[in-house]
C-alpha cells in the first residue's frame, strides 16, 4: 500500500525532533505505533518496525516492514505522542 505518494496536496515537513524520534526508532529495529490520516480523511492506526525514512517528490516518507509507506505529513501520533508539522518551537530564554 502506497499512502498518500500521489496525493496532490502540498507536502507539510514535521518538526524535527519526529524525525529524530522515527530514524532512533528505524536504528534501534523497535515497533512502533502509528495514527495516521489516510487520503480520505479516515484515522487509521499502524504497527511495525520502520525500515526507512525518504524523500520522494518533494514529500518525505517512511516505510515499515510490512512495505507499507505513510507519508509524514499524514502522521498525527507517534508511539501516542502527538506529532506536529513545521520547525521545532525554539525554547524561550
């Protein structure tokens, strides 16, 4: 299954520690779980190991080892920690 690869929607990058979180966990070969939102708009939940995190067209994915992709953007829970889009708040001095 081939989430969101051709979806005309403009491509929203995830705040940078997700991505620290999703490549820790494609290293270290640990399960994860996953709410998405799929293409129509439905809440959906995945399990698996992440085999890899990609960049195609523009968008930026993972895969599981399962095969299945989700392109990050569609991602709203990580391991139930919510997932927000754009740069990391920086801390305030």
């Amino acid at each position: 299954m081939n989430e969101s690869a051709s979806s005309p929607d403009r491509y929203v990058p995830l705040d940078c520690h997700v991505h620290d979180v999703l490549e820790a966990a494609a290293t270290r070969g640990v399960r994860v779980h996953l709410v998405i939102e799929d293409d129509a708009g439905c809440l959906r939940e995945e399990q698996g190991r992440i085999v890899d995190v990609f960049t195609r067209d523009g968008a930026e994915f993972l895969r599981t080892d399962e095969g299945i992709e989700i392109r990050l953007d569609r991602l709203l829970e990580v391991n139930g920690e919510p997932v927000r889009p754009g740069p990391s708040p920086r801390p305030t001095p």
